[in-house]
C-alpha cells in the first residue's frame, strides 16, 4: 500500500516536471522579463521640451555615405560623403554631381562657389561644374580631417588626428598651427577622444572651434590666441552629454550656435554667449547611436542636419511664433 | 532446431542494417563537400562560443543568463580604441559634475572598473575580471558617448563551452555564434572600420 | 588534470588601424589585451579515450568478470570525471544534435571528437549490450547512485511511460535538424549539479527529479533519455548481451525482484488461452493498420507544425514586433531594440519565418510519422508472443547493469 | 573471522548518520534557495534606499553627508550581494557533501544488511492480461497525445497566425489570404483581420486599456457602415450588388423617402436594420434613428441642453451647418458631435450613456471632422487654430484613454483608420503634415510634411500608400514602410471637400468643381479624368468595384473603378445633396437637402 502511494507520488513530480519542461517550452516569455542592469538610455533620451522645429520631407542623396553638408551663395546645398558630392536646390531637386575616388569627410563652400573638400587626409578644391582646382598634400599620415571652414582669405582645416587646426591661404599655403597646448597663453589645446571635431566661421567672421574632450566651443583670433570659450558637460538639455560632445555645431544667419550630439542625439541653439534658446530636433528624430549630425543652416533659416544613419539629409523649419 | 536458427538469422540481418545505417551516417558526416574530414571551413574542430560586439546591444542578459555565476562573459577593454577620457561615460553616471571615483557617479554595478590617473587629462580605466558581471552598462556607455572600446566578450577559460549555451538562446540580437576554437575572440575596431 | 588547462596570451599581434590615440607625454604605454583560450583540442580527444577506456572496462567487467561491485567503481569514476571534472558536457546525449544539425542543417560540420562520442557508445552497445548506461553516462551512474529505495511498476505503467523517450527524441531532432535549439542540452537535469550551478528552475528541476529517482531507479534514462532509444534499437539486436545466470538457469526465482529498472522477462511457456489463431488475426489486422497510425501521426504532426515552430527564435521575433507588444508605456523590449539595429526589414523577416515554419511543417510531419511508427510497432510487439524458458533480461531496456547477477545462485563449473 | 563492530551496532550508527546527513542536505537545500532568489532579485547598485538618496542628491547635489550615506549604503549592498553569492557556492558543496554522506551511509546499510533471497509470488500476474493492459494503455497514451497536440495547435494557432503579412508574401501565406478576401480592396482584409484578431487575442491577455470592453470583429463592421466614408473611413465599402439605377423624382427603385426634422450636412451611418444621423440648428441639436425596412423614425434623442454645453453658439458657415460631422457607432452604441464640442453617446434605443463638451472648437468655418472607432475607443480629431490634437475616448465610459497634441492648423479633415500590413494606423490629414498615430495608444507613428491650406478632404488609403490633397496645396502620395517618404505628387487637380479614394494601385480624385480624375497609384500619371461640369461636396465610394459619385444636385454618377473610363449609370435624386452615401446590402442611403432616400434594386 505505502508502495504504492510512493510511485503515484513519484509518478505525479514526474509528469509535473515533463509539464513545465513542455510550459516553459511553448509559453515561455524571455523577452518579457526586465533588464536589471539598464543604462536607463531611454529615459535620458525624453526630452522635456518641444522643438522649435519641424521637419520637412528629408532629401535623399544618391551617395553612399553622406559626411557632410554645406551650404553655398544662391541657396544651393552641397552634400559630401563617399565618393562624391551632390548639388541640391531648396526643392531637393539634385542639380548636378561630382565624382571622385576617396571619402570626402568634409566640405565648405566660397563665395565664388568653389568647394573645399577635405579628404582622408589632405584637402581638394573643386569648383562647381566638377572640375578640380587644386589638391593640397597629405598633411602627416596620422591626419584624420573632420573639417574644414572658410573666409575671405583663409581656409580652416580641423585635424582631429593631430589634434590641431591649420591655417591654410586660400592657395593651399600652411600658415600656422591654432590651438596648441600652450600654458603660457592659457590655451589648453584640444583634446579629441574619438574623429569628431569641427570648425566653423561664425557670421561676424570670427573662427570657432569644438573642444569636444573639454565639451567647449573656443573662439581663437587671427593670431590664434583663445579669445574665449563656452560649454559644460550635462545630460541635461543646456549641456553637451557625456564624451566628444558637440560633435558638430555651425550658425544661423543671426549669428546663434546650432550644436548637435551624439550618444543623446540632439540638435539645439545657443545664444551667442552660450545661453541655451531651443531645441531643433530631440533624440526621438533620430535613430538610437547616431553618430555625426553634421550640421549647415540656410539663409532663410532651415536647419539642414546630415544623418548618417539613415543616409538623408534631414531638414528642420522653424514654427512660426505663436 | 531450425526456429531458433531464423531467429537468429534475422537477428544477424538486422545487426547488419543497423551497423550499416550507422557507417552511412558517419561517412555522410565525414566525406561530405564540407564534412568533417574534407572541408575547407575549418570547422571539423572543437568550437567555441563566440559575442559579436558589433551586434551586442547590451541587455543584461550576459549577466542574467549563464549557467555560471558570476557570467563567463566579461567586459573586456579594448586599450588602443579608448580615448582615455577624464568623464568617461562608461565609468560615471550621465551628467555627473565633479568627476571623483564616489559609488553614487558610478556606473558599474559591482564597482569592477579601475580608473587610474595617467597625466592631464587622460585617465586609465581597467576591468576587473574578478568582479565584472558581464552586465554590460559600462559597455552601453561606452558605445553611446565614446568610442566603444568597451566590450562584451566570452571570457574562455572560465566559460564551459556547453553544447548550447544559453546566453547565446536568449540573445536577443543573435550576436552569440560557434566559431573555431583557434580564434576565439572579435573586438570591435580593430581591423579596417573606423570608430 | 584540471591543471592541464592551458592559457595563451596572445600579444597584440592584431593590425590596427584606426582613430590614432592620445599621445601621452609621460611615457605611458597602452596595455595590451589578454586574451586567454579555451582548453586545447588534445584534451578533447583525450576524453575520447577515457570514454573508449571506460567502456571496454565495463564491458569486460560486466561480460566476462560479472562484478557489479567493479561496474560500481567505474560509475563512481565517470560521475568524477565525465560529471565533475568535465562538467557533463562531453556527452553522448546531446551529441545527437550536432549529428543531427551538421546532416540536415548544411553550414554546420560536426566535430571530430563530438560525432567520436556520439558512435562509440551505439557500436558497443551493438555488440555488447547497454554497458555505456551501466557506468559510463554520468547522468545513469549518478541516478543510479540516488536510486535508493527502488520500487517495481506495473508493467503498463512501464509501456505508458516508455513512449515518452521517443517523443523528446523526435522532438530533439526536430528542433537541431532545424538550428533552432538544442533541446535535451537545455532541459538536461543534471549538468546544473556537476556545475554546482543552475538557473533556479532546473535547481528545482533536478532537485525534484533527484526526489523521484530515490524511488523509481534511473527515471531519466527510462522515461526521458533520447539516446535511451537508439541504445535500445541496438542492444536489441546485440551481438553479445550480458545474462542474468552464467550457466543453465535453475528456475529458482530468487532474481525475479532483483532488477530496479523492471528489465527481467519471466519464463514463459504457457500457450495463449486466447488461442493461436485469434491472435494472428489480431497482428493482421494491425499491420494493416500500420499506415493509419503512421498518416494519423502525419496528419497531427501538420496541424502543430506552428506550435512547434513558435520555439525558433526568428519566429518569436515576428510576433513580438507585432504592434500590440510595442507600446510606448513600458520599457522596450530588447529583441525590438535589435531588430531594428540589424536593419532588416520586416517583410525579409516574414519571408524568412515563412521559410522556416515551412521546414517545420515538412519536420513536424515526419516527426509525427515516425510516433505513429512506433505506436503501431508497440502494439505489435505486445501481440507476438514471446516463448522463453529461462528468466533473461530484456535486452532492449537492460541496462547492464550486473545488479541481478548478485542474485544468482548458479555458478559457472 | 570475527568483525571490530556487530553489524546491528554499526547499522543504526549509519542510521543516525544517514538521518542527520538527510537533514542537512535538506536545510542548505533551503537556504540554497532563499539566498538563490535574494541574489537574483538584487542589483547591489539599485537598492530602493540608494535609488530614493540618488534622486535626492540630483535636488542637493554636493551635499556631503548625503553622499556618505549613499557611499556607506552602496557599499554594504556590493557586500551583501557578494557574501550571497560566496554563501551559495559555500552551500552547494556542504549540500553535495551531506548527500554524499546520506548516499554512503544508505548504501553500506544496503550492504551490510544480509538479503535473505524473496520468493514471494510476483505481483505481475499472467503475462497475458499483463499484455492486454498494457495493449490499452499503449492506445491511451496515443490518444491522449493526439488530443493534446491538436489542443496545443488549436490554442496557439491564431498568435500564430498574427505574424504580418503583405506585399509579395510567399504562397504559404497568400493562399490562407485568398480563402480569407471579402473585397477587392487593396490591402489584404485578411491581413488586418487576423492581426485584429490577435491583436484582441494579445490584448486581453496583456490586459491593455479596455481590454475587459467588447466590440464588433472586423466583419461584423464590414456588413455594416458605421461610419463617414465606410468601415474605415477610407471610402471603401463592403457590400455588394449595390444599385445603379433610380430616379428620385419618379420614384423608381426609392424604396421609401423619409424628412429630417432638422438640417444637417452629416452622412447617415448603418447598422444591421437601423440608420442613424443627426441635426441641428443653433439652439437645438438631435440624434435621429430610422428603420431601414420602412424609413420610419424610431426614436430621435434630443441633445440640445446637456451637461457643460457652452452658452454662446460657435460662429458656422451655412455651408458647415451646425451638424457636420458624421456620427459613428461600435455595434453597442451611437456616438454624435456637434459644431459646440457637445459630444453624447446614446444606446440603441435613444438613452443616453454620457456626454461631455469638448470645449468649443475655435474653427472659423465651424468644426466638422467625423467620429469613428477603433475597437472600444472613439476616436475624435480636434484640430482648432491654436490647439490641434486627436484623442480617444472610451465608448462605456467617456473616460480619455488617450490624447496626443498635434503640431497644425485648424482642418476640417476626418480621421482614417487602416491596417498598413502588419499594424492598424489612425491618418489624419492637416496642414502642414500628415501623420500617422497607434490608435490603442496615440503614440505618433509618422509624419511627413506635404500638406497646406485649409485642409477639408480625408486621406484615401490603398497598397502602403497614402493620399492627401487639397485645393492650393498639391497632391500628395506617401509611401510607407521603415520611413515614410512623398511617392509622388501633383497639383493639377485638387479638391477642398470631396476626399479622394483609392483601390489596389488606381486612385479617384474628385475636385469640388466636378472633374473625376483616375491615377496610377504608383506611378502618379494619369488614366482617365471626366467633367461631370457640376460641383461636387460629397465625397465618392468604391462599392463592388464601382465608384459612387454623387455631384451637388443630387445626380449620382456611377464609373466602374477601373483604368478604363467606364460610364455605368447616371442617376438623380430629385434633390441637392452634399452629404456621403451610406451603402447597405442591396441598398444605398442618400441624405439629400431636405429628406433622407432609401434605393433599393
């Protein structure tokens, strides 16, 4: 009797287990369960405030890795990316197409509408109709350009390899070196962990450059003292988040900052002294590990931001005021 | 008695079958384009369970998942990517201001993450292994803001090896793979592409 | 031996080209990554030939010596080492899905020693008999060694139960044969305690199997192990199988309770009270049914080929990207989160999961053929009647495992 | 030879042993457990005291007291959970260990204990029936796998069949599809069926808002039209052999014609025998119920003084009226808004459930989107100048399940609600965007910009595109999938009121000045285009692969939905008419002017 007791018993766990082998089997739902060492990236991605922007219809390059966006005199937009540039008009409708092997990593535009385009690690100069101007020689092997700016007289090329800015006459001419470690001039000199690092020419002429290992934006002047300097790191919306951050900024016409990020993806606009005004576009705009927004505005405004991920060129018009 | 010696027949008959279902099988296995034996894949020998970081998007389920406690896959960092950051966002916590080594900024869990000073403004950061849980939040970090050289990976003398491991079933990006014991490890960065 | 584990530090051999780092002015140098490897391919064909060694030991012991007390040594020594200090996982049991993976699923060869250990124990038992479940698998030697107050079940019971091996093995295959997952790896029991590790269910698991296996002996190896099937196939028709008595059996009966594992067929001379002729028909008419059972298992195996499939990993992925999963209120899901940074679009994925559950539905098929298979060769079974005249084991579920012999007064002159 | 210990001796010494070693085994067994599930429920980073000290420290940064106690508190919880971890490793030896013992000790009982060989008459009987038994339960056991199995299958078969499918689906798939089609509407109805379906499935499951509220199957609301411009809202209807051919003033095929009390420029809706609409003047607002065997009015509810309805009247265009907006029903209840935001939900026989203002709309034409529902939810668009958003509401309660703002002008535009392949979206049309929302949640799906002016007509949907137009603006055609972006567009004929409809890959703009316009829906170029050189208001619908376009009038002209212009009848009502048809089996309801019409073949 107790015999037979034990084996229904036994028999009972036995099927109980067969049981939850097969439940665990078919019902079973890993990806239900929470994660309990979350980054809590999510959460740092909310962004509080509405953007001040909204987007048009974004224009799609035929180009395979679009680096870059300029814009140039009479409204045109120019795309750099991998092997190539494109000409846009406002419509998006492409105007014409230059060719060449290589990645261009960056690009600027004169006034004539000849187009400096930094490479790898040299710079070209193309004018519009696809003919080369001129190429400048490699700099040193270890260069990684990640951007060029330019004025009347001077073209602005950021090594992010070397860590540098180079000076350069608009005939390709090396003039000086801007931004090295030099205590006796209280210039701390760039630190770049990772190849984002940008230069821009603001309205009033003056050059600017992203500090991104110090999260700064530094103003030099023409004799490559550091006149002055802006920016804190914070996960918050008035500060640039966490590492190389900003990892592009350019300006609008009235001479404000628009700086975008990466690791939160965010584009937004500073006052001239770095006082936060707006956000553009939030990190819900754009796909998560976004890397290199690079950044151009128009004449009459628009913000156009090159998103590599999805490899279009996005564009924000700003909302009327209410 | 002639009975017995059919039975006995039959028996041999399908000893035979059986033994020759088996040969078929294993000569299949073995002579096959891409068997064992001849094959160019090199796959014929023991493998190994293998992350690939380019894939991982750090869930947590390396920490949650193994059938060894603490996981067998540990952060490992690659040095030559790391930009040595003084506010490296896989050591503090997002928007931490005065960047001292204080438990409330850190982002480890189990405090596994070493952050030595080198010279302004660089600071070293080394894993230990003894510690690490594989959770993989410094890796998030890591990835998001900086240059990645944090990584995920199967660290193998302590991983078991089993036949199918279980991270690999639950991993929600399929970054787990068998791959040939000869090469066991894939960092991120090295090689070609560019951080 | 544990000691045998060798490290290699490979240097920095790795070309890299890449974002050029800081350069330190103290003179610090980058530290190189040490990447250790796993335990070298020498020691896994080492285990190969302990395995060999261990099994001809056996046999020898069981075939020729008739010592359990030997048998139980060599079992103490494969749950130390093929248990404790492999960690269970050189295993003959799961090797069935590599095999199974590396025929049916192209871009998968099969290790040497893997398929080395999934032959060696079916050829032996071929020729000799169940030996490698006597002491070699771990997992029995270690049942065996927790089967402390074995009970005897009625033999229905035993034929009820004794279907179940066939559906885990069918199940196994299946689910290898489709690269979907290893089943018996991911439900085998006692892995979790050689590690002296396991998730908390399978801690459950093994701790309640542990519990049943005090009182019905080996409930593993009887009523789950896949491999149990094939080494049954074999030892049916073994070359050389062990016997319960060295000699001429006396009728004494005292073996009649000696087996745990309801292995002993009794004598049987007596003709069918049914009679002779009753019974032919009987078979008649289930070999004629024989296709019905088989197309009957087809038919089911069709209509549960999605069940079956909801277990792929791809699969599950398309149904949690169905929208109702993917609300914005709690926290996403991570296989989402991947999905989209694969960057396939959803109708690949549909294409793809469509591909599969079609291979599920050819699999699930003939997985259910082959259980309508073995249901009608069962029943067959059950009608043949056996004409013995001697108390001998049965050689399909006999486990070599030399208790009985104990019991036999009989000695060889 | 003599033994050191007489085996009794020995026997309950190992007894004892085996006793004690049982007992541990069981106790670290238990403890294993506990500490098991403490270590699994704990990240050491993230106990709830040092998550609430964190939060504190954000307000009070630098303040260094709290610091410590965090410090202190992150530190004994890195302790605690490693000691748990040491503990179960420690655990499972001394476990391994006592059951070592146990199993020595049983065993050497086992062995030192002299067996006295048994020969008690085994309980297993005669072989024979022993056979039969076992025969049977050989039998049993494939039954009852068999049923279980199909059981199995048929519980999870619609998860299963939930997965999306559309566009170039391999035959496995498109064959269930055809089994499945009702209509000749692009996107697959068996599609959104079964991903409804399921979707029910999972909902009730994960308990979602509403989940406990039940509502018509996609097919039940197919039969029916419950709401402006069909089922969903896309100018797609269901029903077949539909009339042609009548004629209002002779009475020809007018089953019966009916006078509606009141004014209103909403479309009748229908459900099984029963025809609702509403209206209104400035001070008096009515929902109507006819029968639709004998055009009989059941009951009419008035609506006029409910509770929160604003006191100043909303300024309204003659052409707006004061009843614009279609009202909708979910098989259980009626839903009507009026030009105020006055918003009621009435059952079937006229009760009223709730009602509730929406706060008047400031909308400078008067407010005239229509209603429709997604499941349990109604879903209202509220675009004002100044305040654009859509919610949803639950149909029992009233309650706000959801509302999400929009960023747009004032429109006069009704929501559309279709299911895109693999997901149900709700597409509302306004300037500048149109976008796209979850319907069970309101999150935005999409947005693209391509869309200006005052915008009137509703997008059509067909094939994963998407139409919007609008007089001054352009035609525009979305293509879906990762991110939608513009197909094409066009501005040459645009309407301001008639909203365009689309079928597999043609499309049917109508202008408000009467053109008829077929395009390709993928390519844009166009196929055919007719003058009916009369205006047109009501908006056309696709019923058994003819389209219905009913000019300002009252004459209904009638094309086949084809690439090939095909008249098939024209047929006229005797009165003006801007309202929508509704279509029934068999019959059409016309609201005109002044009186609602029932055709019958």
């Amino acid at each position: 009797m107790k015999k037979t007791i034990l084996i229904v018993l036994s028999l009972i766990l036995l099927f109980a287990l067969i049981g939850w082998m097969l439940f665990d089997l078919f019902m079973g739902r890993p990806e239900l369960e929470k994660n309990p060492y979350d980054f809590g990236m999510k959460k740092l991605r909310e962004t509080q405030i509405i953007p001040a922007y909204s987007e048009a219809l974004p224009i799609k390059p035929a180009l395979k890795k679009i680096t870059s966006v300029a814009t140039g005199p009479e409204g045109k937009i120019f795309v750099a990316g991998d092997g190539g540039v494109e000409t846009f008009d406002f419509g998006g409708h492409l105007l014409n197409r230059i060719s060449f092997p290589g990645i261009a990593t960056c690009i600027a535009v004169m006034n004539n509408n000849i187009l400096v385009i930094g490479m790898e690690d040299h710079v070209e100069l193309w004018n519009s109709s696809g003919i080369q101007v001129s190429s400048w020689k490699a700099i040193d092997t270890s260069s990684v350009i990640t951007s060029v700016a330019v004025n009347k007289q001077f073209i602005y090329v950021a090594d992010a390899g070397e860590k540098i800015v180079y000076k350069y006459t608009l005939q390709g001419k090396m003039l000086a070196r801007i931004g090295e470690k030099d205590p006796s001039r209280n210039i701390p000199g760039f630190i770049i962990p990772s190849p984002f690092f940008d230069v821009a020419i603001s309205p009033a002429g003056d050059l600017w450059v992203a500090n991104t290992g110090r999260y700064k934006l530094e103003k030099y002047g023409n004799d490559g003292s550091l006149l002055a300097s802006w920016g804190e790191p914070s996960a918050s919306i008035e500060g640039f988040a966490g590492c190389c951050n900003p990892s592009n900024f350019t300006f609008l016409p009235d001479g404000l900052f628009v700086t975008s990020e990466k690791g939160i993806e965010r584009v937004k606009i500073y006052s001239q002294d770095g006082k936060f005004l707006a956000l553009v576009a939030g990190p819900e705009a754009f796909d998560e590990g976004t890397h290199g927004l690079d950044l151009a505005a128009t004449a009459n405004g628009w913000i156009l931001v090159i998103d590599p991920s999805r490899n279009q060129l996005r564009i924000f018009l700003p909302l009327e005021k209410k | 008695m002639e009975k017995q010696n059919r039975r006995q027949f039959l028996r041999l008959a399908i000893r035979g079958t059986l033994f020759g279902g088996l040969a078929l099988i294993t000569g299949d296995l073995l002579f096959r384009k891409g068997g064992s034996l001849f094959n160019n894949n090199i796959m014929s020998g023991p493998t190994v369970w293998q992350l690939d970081p380019s894939k991982c998007i750090q869930c947590g389920r390396c920490a949650t998942n193994c059938v060894k406690t603490p996981s067998a896959v540990k952060c490992t960092h690659a040095f030559s990517m790391c930009g040595y950051c003084n506010l490296c966002s896989g050591y503090f916590k997002p928007g931490t201001k005065n960047l001292d080594t204080g438990a409330e900024k850190q982002v480890c869990p189990v405090n596994a993450i070493k952050r030595s000073y080198v010279e302004d403004p660089f600071f070293e950061y080394t894993i230990d292994e003894s510690l690490c849980i594989g959770c993989g939040k410094c890796v998030k970090g890591c990835g998001a803001f900086g240059n990645g050289s944090l990584q995920l990976q199967v660290r193998h003398p302590l991983c078991d090896n089993c036949n199918e491991c279980s991270i690999a079933r639950n991993c929600p990006a399929g970054a787990f793979s068998r791959v040939p014991a000869s090469d066991p490890y894939l960092l991120k960065g090295f090689g070609k592409d560019r951080v | 031996m544990i000691f045998l584990l060798i490290i290699v530090f490979l240097p920095g051999v790795m070309a890299i080209q890449r974002f050029p780092k800081p350069e330190f002015e103290s003179g610090y140098v980058v530290p190189v990554n040490q990447l250790p490897v796993q335990r070298g391919e020498i020691l896994a064909w080492l285990d190969v030939a302990v395995l060999l060694i261990a099994l001809s030991l056996v046999t020898y012991l069981v075939l020729k010596r008739r010592s359990r007390m030997g048998v139980f040594c060599i079992s103490l020594f494969s749950i130390a080492y093929f248990g404790f200090y492999r960690q269970g996982c050189v295993c003959s049991i799961g090797a069935i899905q590599n095999v199974s993976m590396a025929l049916f699923s192209g871009n998968y060869t099969v290790p040497l020693t893997v398929l080395a250990f999934f032959l060696t124990p079916l050829i032996f038992t071929l020729l000799f008999g169940r030996t490698f479940c006597a002491a070699v698998c771990p997992f029995g030697a270690f049942q065996d060694l927790i089967a402390l107050k074995p009970l005897r079940m009625g033999a229905w019971l035993n034929a009820f139960l004794g279907i179940i091996p066939y559906l885990y093995l069918g199940l196994a295959i299946l689910y290898a044969a489709t690269a979907t997952e290893f089943l018996i790896c991911r439900y085998d029991p006692f892995v979790g305690i050689f590690r002296l590790n396991a998730s908390f269910g399978m801690f459950l698991f093994v701790g309640l199997l542990m519990l049943t296996g005090v009182f019905i002996a080996r409930p593993y190896c009887r009523f789950l192990c896949p491999y149990g099937v094939l080494l049954n196939w074999m030892s049916r028709f073994s070359w050389k199988h062990m016997n319960i008595t060295p000699a001429e059996c006396i009728q004494c009966r005292l073996c009649e309770n000696a087996c745990p594992y309801d292995a002993i067929e009794y004598p049987q001379v007596k003709k069918n009270p049914a009679g002779h002729r009753k019974q032919v028909n009987k078979m008649v008419v289930l070999i004629l049914l024989l296709p019905i059972f088989i197309f009957g298992g087809v038919w089911t195996g069709g209509k549960i080929h999605r069940t079956l499939a909801g277990v792929n990993s791809r699969v599950r992925l398309a149904h949690i990207l169905q929208p109702a999963h993917t609300t914005n209120n709690q926290p996403e899901i991570p296989e989402i989160t991947a999905f989209r940074g694969s960057g396939i679009t959803q109708q690949d994925l549909i294409r793809e999961v469509t591909r599969i559950e079609h291979d599920f539905l050819i699999g699930s098929r003939i997985f259910g053929g082959f259980i309508g298979l073995v249901f009608g060769l069962t029943l067959i079974r059950l009608i043949i009647t056996p004409y013995r005249t001697d108390y001998v084991p049965n050689k399909g579920t006999c486990f070599s495992c030399a208790k009985c012999m104990d019991y036999c007064p009989v000695v060889k002159d | 030879m003599k033994k050191l210990i007489p085996d009794i001796i020995l026997i309950k010494f190992l007894r004892r042993m085996s006793m004690i070693s049982g007992f541990f085994s069981l106790l670290f067994c238990a403890l294993i457990c506990i500490t098991f599930l403490q270590l699994k429920r704990t990240d050491p980073l993230h106990t709830p005291v040092s998550t609430l000290l964190q939060e504190k420290l954000i307000q009070y940064p630098s303040s260094p007291n709290l610091i410590q106690e965090i410090r202190q508190i992150d530190l004994l919880a890195r302790k605690a959970y490693f000691t748990s971890e040491w503990q179960i490793r420690t655990g499972s030896y001394l476990l391994l260990a006592s059951l070592l013992i146990l199993i020595i000790c049983l065993k050497s009982i086992e062995l030192i204990t002299p067996r006295i060989p048994s020969i008690q008459v085994s309980e297993q009987g005669e072989l024979w029936n022993m056979r039969k038994v076992q025969f049977r339960w050989v039998l049993i056991a494939g039954i009852a796998l068999v049923s279980i199995s199909l059981t199995l299958a048929f519980f999870t078969h619609r998860m299963l069949n939930g997965i999306p499918n559309e566009g170039n689906v391999p035959e496995l798939f498109s064959r269930s599809r055809d089994s499945l089609q009702i209509n000749p509407v692009a996107q697959s109805p068996a599609a959104s069926i079964i991903s409804d379906t399921s979707r029910n499935k999972l909902r009730s499951d994960s308990g979602k808002p509403g989940g406990d509220d039940e509502y018509p199957t996609q097919q039940e609301i197919r039969l029916n039209f419950p709401s402006f411009r069909g089922p969903d809202g896309n100018g797609i209807a269901f029903q077949k052999n539909t009339p042609v051919s009548w004629d209002g003033a002779s009475g020809k095929n007018v089953l019966w014609k009916k006078e509606i009390p009141l004014p209103g420029y909403n479309s009748p809706i229908l459900w099984n025998d029963r025809i609702f609409l509403s209206g209104s003047n400035e001070n008096k607002r009515e929902v109507y119920c006819l029968d639709a065997a004998n055009g009989k009015i059941l009951w009419s509810a008035d609506l006029s003084k409910i509770k929160g309805s604003p006191s100043q009247n909303p300024k309204v265009t003659a052409e707006t009226g004061f009843a614009a907006s279609t009202l909708t029903t979910d098989g259980i209840r009626i839903y009507a808004i009026f030009a105020n935001g006055d918003l009621s939900a009435l059952d079937f026989n006229g009760g009223i459930i709730w009602t509730k203002n929406l706060g008047l709309p400031n909308n400078h034409y008067g407010h005239s989107s229509s209603l429709i529902m997604y499941h349990d939810l109604l879903i209202i668009q509220y675009d004002q100048s100044g305040s654009g958003k859509v919610m949803a509401l639950a149909g029992r309660t009233g309650d706000k399940k959801w509302e999400t703002s929009r960023n747009v002008k004032v429109s006069w535009s009704s929501p559309v609600l279709v299911n895109t392949g693999y997901r149900t979206e709700l597409l509302l049309s306004a300037e500048p965007y149109v976008a796209s929302y979850d319907p069970a949640t309101g999150k935005e799906l999409w947005k693209l910009d391509c869309i200006s002016g005052e915008v009137g007509p509703s997008v059509a949907y067909a094939n994963g595109k998407v139409f919007s137009v609008n007089e001054y603006s352009k035609l525009a055609a979305i293509s879906l999938g990762s991110i939608p972006t513009l197909a094409w567009e066009d501005n040459e004929y645009l309407s301001d009121v008639p909203s365009p409809v689309a079928v597999k890959d043609l499309l049917f703009v109508v202008t408000s000045y009467g053109v008829v316009v077929c395009y390709d829906a993928i390519t844009g170029k166009k196929h055919w285009f007719k003058e009916l050189d009369k205006p047109v208001y009501s908006s056309p619908i696709i019923a058994d692969g003819k389209i219905y376009i009913l000019d300002k009038q009252g004459t209904m002209h009638i094309f086949q939905a084809d690439k090939t212009l095909a008249m098939v009848a024209e047929s006229s009502l005797g009165e003006g008419s801007v309202c929508t048809p509704a279509f029934g089996n068999g019959r059409i309801y016309l609201r005109g002017n002044r009186h609602l019409f029932c055709i019958k073949k």
